[in-house]
C-alpha cells in the first residue's frame, strides 16, 4: 500500500516521523513536495492507498484535490465530497452549542460600526486575528479604538483580505489535545509565557498533562462537526473555569505532542487510516 504525504521540504519533523512510521509498517512513502509537483507525473494516477496533507495553503490543498482525484486514497475526512470545502469556517458555536469566545469577522473599518462590534464582544481589550497565519502570527490584543483602527487600516494597506475580533478570554491555561476517531489519544499543556498574551507563539513551552472528560468532549464534538477524523483542538481554561474551545487544527502540529508525552501519534494515524481503508473503521 501507498502512502501519500504532502508537504513542504521545512517540515522535516512531522514527515520524518510519518515516513518512519509508515517504513515500519510496510507503507511504500510517497513524498509529494508542494514546491515541485508535476501533474503530468504518472506515479501520480491510478493508484490505491492512503493520504495526508502536513501543509495547508492554497497549492496544497489543490495538490489533495487532484490525487482524491486521480488515485483511490483514504483520508481522514469523514465523507469524500469533505475534501472540497473548508469546514472549519463553520460557527460552531451558534449552530452547535459548542462554548468558544464570541467572534465577528471584520466587515468593515467604519469608526461606528467597529465599536459597535466591540462592544457585542464584551468591550475591550479584544483580539484582532488575521485569519490564515499560524503559530501566534497575526493575533494582537487590542485595548482601545485608536489602536485598533490604526492596526486595522496598516493589516488592509498590507494586503490582509480576512480579519476577524474575538472576546478576550482572560485564561490561565492552554491545552492542545489530539482527537483520533470518536476520541483523545493524547494531550499537552501550554506554559504561558510571562510577557506575551499567546501561548502558541516562536517555540513555545509544553508540557505533558491530562484534562476533564468536559475538554475532551468539546475537543471530540468540534472534529465530528465538521466531519473529520483526526485534528489538534485547542482549549482555554478561562478565569471563570469555564472551557472555551479556540480553534480546531486541520493539519495540526502532532509532533509537538508526540515528542512532549512520547505518544507514537504518527503510528496510530497510519493504523487508523489502512483500517479505514480496509473497510474496519466505522
């Protein structure tokens, strides 16, 4: 069986430990590099086998569109039309009951309309997220109008498309925990950082740590929502002791996790993925 993997030559790690798992377990590794696919490459046709994408971007979810396309490739979206469209832009939270800070996407920079906005969300501080970036880029704590306006108008003349104001959740803890099927197979906490708001920013600080089943229920219920079958939910603990979901990661990280709690992530992602293949997943 073959299993195809996407991804960038800078993502040394997460493909290393995929490639090692998937040469223990037989799997013939085929490493689709983003920078330098040919479309007219045969060895990219008619083939059976298994499929991941480490890298998103625009080019490599094409890339996973065309050989869905072109080969008979299990992945982990729970349906095969699911590939093509991004269902992480679903409002979990208004259609699914699932508690995350309250957000607005961004519509305008009008002075009005933008207090307005900020003063549904809770007033401020609030954050301003460029949608998009990963790893703490584009999240900024904004404490007043002034601030927001001038950082706003500089993300526009940037080329910034979609901005989005969440609540500010006030929290004290950060959990990532990786969903697999209908369950957490492993989890981490995020140490915050003594001068930085963010938790997931440059090379952050973790450490190995178990949740409340109410974690691992939001984490589980988010990835079904949206019908897939692995990612990396991230969680606040907020001052209120209130859970908040923050986002849902697809592709997530998982070596950040496997390498904290010596989980083997990589293993149990390819076993799930030929059992589906085999028709032995649910």
């Amino acid at each position: 069986m073959k299993f195809f993997c996407i991804s960038k030559k800078t993502q040394k790690i997460t493909r290393g430990l995929l490639k090692q798992s998937a040469d223990i377990k037989g799997l013939e590794f085929v490493d689709v590099d983003v920078d330098n696919f040919d479309v007219f490459d045969e060895k990219y046709q008619n083939n059976e086998g298994i499929l991941y994408r480490i890298t998103s971007g625009e080019t490599a979810k094409n890339i996973e569109l065309f050989l869905l396309q072109k080969n008979k490739l299990t992945t982990f979206y729970k349906t095969e039309k699911r590939a093509f469209f991004n269902a992480l832009d679903i409002p979990l939270q208004k259609f699914y009951d699932i508690p995350m800070p309250k957000t607005e996407t961004i519509i305008n920079d009008r002075y009005d309309d933008l207090k307005k906005v900020v003063e549904k969300l809770g007033g401020f501080p609030v954050i301003l997220k460029v949608t998009g970036l990963s790893h703490g880029a584009g999240v900024m704590k904004m404490n007043s109008m002034e601030s927001l306006l001038s950082v706003i108008g500089f993300l526009k003349k940037s080329g910034a498309t979609k901005m989005v104001l969440r609540e500010y959740i006030d929290s004290y803890r950060h959990a990532r925990l990786i969903v697999l099927g209908d369950r957490v197979i492993d989890s981490i906490e995020y140490i915050v950082p003594q001068n930085d708001f963010r938790t997931n920013v440059g090379s952050p600080q973790v450490k190995p740590e178990k949740f409340p089943d109410d974690f691992s229920e939001i984490a589980v219920k988010s990835i079904k929502i949206i019908d897939l079958e692995f990612g990396g939910g991230d969680i606040l603990l907020g001052k209120d002791e209130q859970p908040y979901l923050a986002e849902v990661n697809f592709p997530c990280y998982f070596p950040r996790n496997q390498l904290t709690t010596g989980v083997n992530i990589s293993d149990q992602m390819i076993d799930y993925l030929v059992d589906k293949f085999n028709g032995n997943q649910k």
